[in-house]
C-alpha cells in the first residue's frame, strides 16, 4: 500500500527512491513490445533474449574498443541484432508454431553457450565490464524510447503492414491466397522484433556496470512471453501493461516477494485460461463453465489473439 | 575413450528416458509439456527428502517419488491443460500454461527453507545436495581395466527395462492401442468409443512417472540435486533429443537421447567443457532447418 500512497502523493521521492525499478519496467516493456510485434503476426518467436545479447554486447564491445559516441553504438547494436534476425529469420521461418519456438529457443541457447562462451571478445562467458555505465542517467533514454517505440508499433499495427499481419494470424492460406507475401510479412515482424530487442538489451548495458551472459538465456525470453501474454497481444499498449504490473507486483505486495514466481506462475495460468486476450483486451472472461451456471456466463466471441 | 562412451551411454539413458515422457505427451495430446523438466527435478527432490529428510530406505522412496510424480502429471492435465481443451484453444496456450506450472513448482523448492511451509519437501533453499553417503549401495566394478559404478550399472538396466516395458505397452496392450487411436486422430478415436479425456489422463501420468523417474535417477548418478537441475539440465536438452528423433516418435526419443549423449561427450573430448554446453542446440536448430521431420524420418502422422 505504501507504494501507491508515495506514487500518488511524493511522486518525486519515489522516482528517487524507485529508479532502478523504473528503469527496469522501461526495459521489460521495450522488451515485451519486440515480443508482440512477432506475435501479433502470429509467430511465437522466443529468440528475444539472444537478439538483447546482441544489441548489449555490440554496444559494450564498440565503446570498449572505438571512440564513438553512445548512442551510435547503441544503434549499432540494434542494426546488428535485425542483420542477425535476418539470417536466422531466413531458415527458421519456415516453421510454424510449437516448432518455431523450439527452434528459436536453440537459437538463443546456440548463441549464448556456443558462441559468447567460447569467443575471446565476449570475455568468454566471464562477462564484460561496461566503461560507459550510468544507471541514472541512463533510465532517461529508456523512458523516452518507450513512448517513442509504443508509437511506431502502434502505428505500424494500425497501418496495411499491420492488417496483413493479422490476416497471416488469423488465417495463413487465407490471407496468401489473397496475395499476401506471407513469408516477406512474417520476416518484417521479426526484423523489427530482432531491432527492438537488440536496442533493449543495448539501453540496458546502459544502467548495468556488467554484461552477465547468464542474463541472457531462456529464463529471460520466457519472461518477456510471460509479460506479453498476461498484458494481452491484441494492441501494442498490452505488453507494456503486462511488463509494468508483473515488473512491478513484487514491489508492491513486499510479502510475496520471495515468492514472485509462484505468483506469476498462477496469473499466468488464470490469464492463459481465463483471459487469453489479456489484461488489455476486449471481451470478458472465457469462462471454462461448470454446469450448473446458466449459458449466459461464458463469453461467446473468440477474442482476437493469438491464444 | 572407451570409459567417455560409456559414460555417454549413462546419461544417454537419462535424456532418453526424460525424452520418452516429453515425446509421449507431444504425440498423443499434441502440446509441448514444458512443466516435465519441472517434474523431472521433482523426482529427485522428492526422493531426497523422503532418504534425507524421512530416513526412508532408497527403494521405496524412490517408488513413492516415481507416483507422486505421476500424479504431478494429473495435476498438470487438469489444472493446464483440459480447461484450454474445454476452450479449443490453440496449442501454444497449453505451452504457456505449462510453462506457467513449472514455474511454481521450481519457485516452491527454491523458496523452502528450514522453517518455511515446505521445509517437510526441502530444506536447501536453492543449494544443490546429494545423497547421504551410504544410503544408496554403490559398488564398484572393474571389467576390462574400466571403472563401473553400480548406480549408473542400475540407471542403464533401468532404463532400457523401462523403455523396452513401454514399447510393449504401447504396441501391445489394449491402453496403448487406444493411445495410438487418439495420437493418430482425436475425433475418431471419441467415435469409436475411446474416452479421450481418459487417455489423455493416463498419458499425463505415465509421461511424468518416467519424468520424475529420469529425475532421480540423475540426482542418483550425478550427485547434483537442486531445484535447477530440471530447467538447467534437461528441460532444454529435452528438446533436443526429440528434435532429433522426430517429435512424437519414441523410439525416435530413446534414439535421440543416446545420440545426444554421444555428441556431447564427444564435443567435450575434442573442444572442452564450453562447447560441449552449445552443441545441443546448434544440434537442436540445424536439425529443426535442414530436417524438421527428425534424423530418423519418422512420417509425422506416424508417430508412436
């Protein structure tokens, strides 16, 4: 309670006192919305954390050996991670469903105990120090990128780019057999998905002194799934809300903070079962209707999400 | 050289008979259980308590451990997976759902502590334990100048008993027929008077026996129990091994599972510990691209 009586009431002593949780909602956020764009074209895609390795590396590999400012390496890194979503996206998405989560959850595997544990560079699964590290200066971008990527997603969802990846959800064969260019659609949602990650993950070496490839395993992207689908996946402002409730949860109920997973793990399932259209979402609660309750209860609409 | 193969023949058993669970569920219900590696690191938790904890010979605490594990896989089936059946949801739903259930499950080990709620199940907080020397007979054999330890002689036996019961099962008896009906087809299966929501049950139970069954067994072989053994070990490498033999198809699995083994030991033997940790998944991801049906080239609708 008393995390809401300092928001409302000493907003300023709260963001003092709160910045690295602000921080870190901003960049589960960024992180939920790379999720939702692949997502909302109907690809369950978990190579998240392996594009944020990526763009956090690069950034932290750029600025400890060339003289370039800050947020070209950021840009760097993101470029990076959508040349990289562009190579794996080529194989990979050919798969459908189940299949293309598996495969993209080797990928991130792949990447993390093959390749930056045994390249030099990477200090070798030891981790990197970051030299440009500023955690209070670096929570600024992030709560400026947000609104700024929210935007661009939403406009892009709202635009012909967003239609035909809703028809590609909703129908596959439908929507090529009225001239579509699924797998081009399908590879633009991950391209995007990929730079959107890849930025994450460079913004958040930012306010980290350590780049722990520990951080980027499949733990992570299945975080990031779990904000996505508890916020809800039908519009981009789901995620976001998804992120800061569940980022947010253990700061508010202190009680249950040892126990924070064993709580996600209940919303998750009461929201995958309940309400797969999320937090965020049209429609009531697909209720599963015991017998004795009148027909009425159950929602009748199909919610329009991938769940 | 000879006592790394053998050795990739020991946890070759274990990925298999993990595997074998994980590729059960895929085939008959078609959703991805992804609480087994949760349930798997129950196997082993449990026993240990009931050793540790209970003072409880090894054998019947590990029996015990085997069906509470088997009636994790009910709980698993009603509380994730029928309610998103009862909702025709797709299934990426009941991978979340799952996902969802091993999260608690980890979460509840890895939070019990002396004086906790569970503090009767674990007491090592997120530590990692084995086994009180002595409490499991573990002789040594010596055969031809190679070192055998008695507990992987008895996973290995365990194993391929289990594995060759399985098959019999499922070709023979009247509950794998049915399996085979509903994995082959759901609707005709209902029409022909299976009762699918039974099926599925048993299914659930079986898969997670042979889970929590591979669980202790590693804690047994590799001393290592911990609540992250199922999500570090082979939750992900799981994956692999079905891939590898084609998802759904169990001796495809058991295949999967001794090939991975041998991969990996020999990955280690040529370049060392930390490419021997990714070759599983540059494995899992090649044959996924190149081979998405599995190394053995089982059909997909074929699968049991």
């Amino acid at each position: 309670m008393d995390f809401f009586i300092q928001l409302f009431t000493d907003p300023v002593g709260f963001y003092n006192q709160h910045e690295l949780l602000i921080a870190q909602i901003g960049i589960n956020a960024i992180l939920a919305i790379s999720l939702f764009v692949t997502f909302y074209s109907g690809q369950l895609s978990l190579a998240n954390a392996g594009f944020m390795a990526i763009g956090a590396y690069t950034t932290v590999i750029l600025s400890l050996y060339l003289p370039l400012p800050l947020p070209v390496n950021m840009l760097i890194g993101a470029v990076l991670a959508g040349l990289v979503g562009l190579m794996v996206g080529l194989p990979v998405l050919r798969l459908r469903g189940v299949f293309l989560a598996i495969a993209t959850i080797g990928f991130v595997e792949a990447l993390r105990l093959g390749v930056i544990l045994n390249v030099p560079i990477t200090g070798e699964g030891q981790g990197l120090k970051n030299p440009t590290a500023d955690p209070l200066g670096g929570i600024l971008p992030i709560l400026v990128s947000l609104p700024i990527l929210a935007y661009i997603v939403w406009r892009l969802t709202r635009a012909r780019l967003g239609q035909a990846w809703a028809a590609i959800r909703e129908d596959e064969l439908a929507a090529s057999s009225n001239g579509i260019n699924v797998p081009l659609y399908k590879m633009i949602a991950f391209i995007i998905g990929a730079v959107i990650a890849g930025y994450a993950g460079a913004l958040e070496t930012h306010i980290n002194f350590f780049v722990d490839p520990t951080e980027y395993g499949v733990t992570r992207t299945i975080q990031i799934l779990t904000f996505a689908v508890v916020g809800g996946t039908t519009n981009v402002f789901g995620p976001i809300v998804g992120a800061v409730f569940l980022t947010a949860l253990p700061e508010i109920v202190r009680q249950f903070a040892s126990y924070r997973d064993v709580v996600n793990g209940i919303i998750l399932i009461l929201v995958i079962i309940f309400r797969p259209q999320g937090i965020v979402g049209r429609g009531g609660l697909a209720l599963i209707r015991p017998k004795w309750l009148p027909a009425s209860w159950s929602a009748r609409e199909r919610p329009a999400s991938a769940l | 050289m000879t006592q790394q193969i053998l050795n990739a023949i020991f946890i070759g058993s274990i990925y298999a008979l993990f595997a074998v669970g994980y590729t059960l569920v895929f085939g008959v219900l078609d959703v991805l259980n992804l609480a087994h590696s949760a349930v798997f690191m129950l196997g082993a938790v449990i026993t240990y308590s009931l050793v540790a904890l209970h003072g409880m010979p090894f054998l019947p605490a590990a029996v015990i451990a085997v069906l509470v594990c088997g009636l994790l896989g009910l709980l698993i089936e009603f509380v994730a997976l029928r309610p998103l059946r009862r909702r025709n949801a797709p299934p990426i739903s009941a991978l979340i759902s799952t996902i969802g259930l091993a999260l608690i499950f980890v979460a509840i080990v890895e939070q019990a502590n002396p004086g906790s709620f569970f503090s009767w199940l674990w007491q090592d907080g997120a530590n990692s334990v084995r086994f009180p020397a002595g409490a499991v007979p573990n002789p040594t054999f010596h055969v031809l100048g190679l070192t055998i330890e008695g507990t992987k002689l008895l996973i290995l036996i365990t194993a391929v008993v289990l594995m060759l019961v399985l098959g019999y099962v499922i070709r023979f008896t009247q509950l794998g027929r049915a399996l085979r009906a509903v994995a082959e087809n759901r609707r005709a299966a209902t029409l022909l008077g299976i009762q699918v929501d039974r099926i599925f049950a048993s299914t659930l139970f079986l898969s997670s026996a042979l889970g929590g069954l591979a669980g202790l067994l590693f804690g047994l072989a590799i001393s290592d129990i911990s609540p992250y053994i199922g999500r570090d070990q082979v939750e992900l490498k799981g994956l692999a091994v079905i891939v590898l033999g084609g998802m759904g198809s169990i001796p495809g699995a058991v295949l999967g599972g001794y090939l991975l083994g041998l991969i990996e030991v020999l990955a280690f033997v040529r370049f060392g510990s930390n490419v021997e940790a990714g070759v599983a998944f540059a494995a899992l991801f090649l044959v996924l691209v190149i081979r998405p049906q599995g190394l053995f080239g089982a059909r997909l609708r074929e699968r049991l």
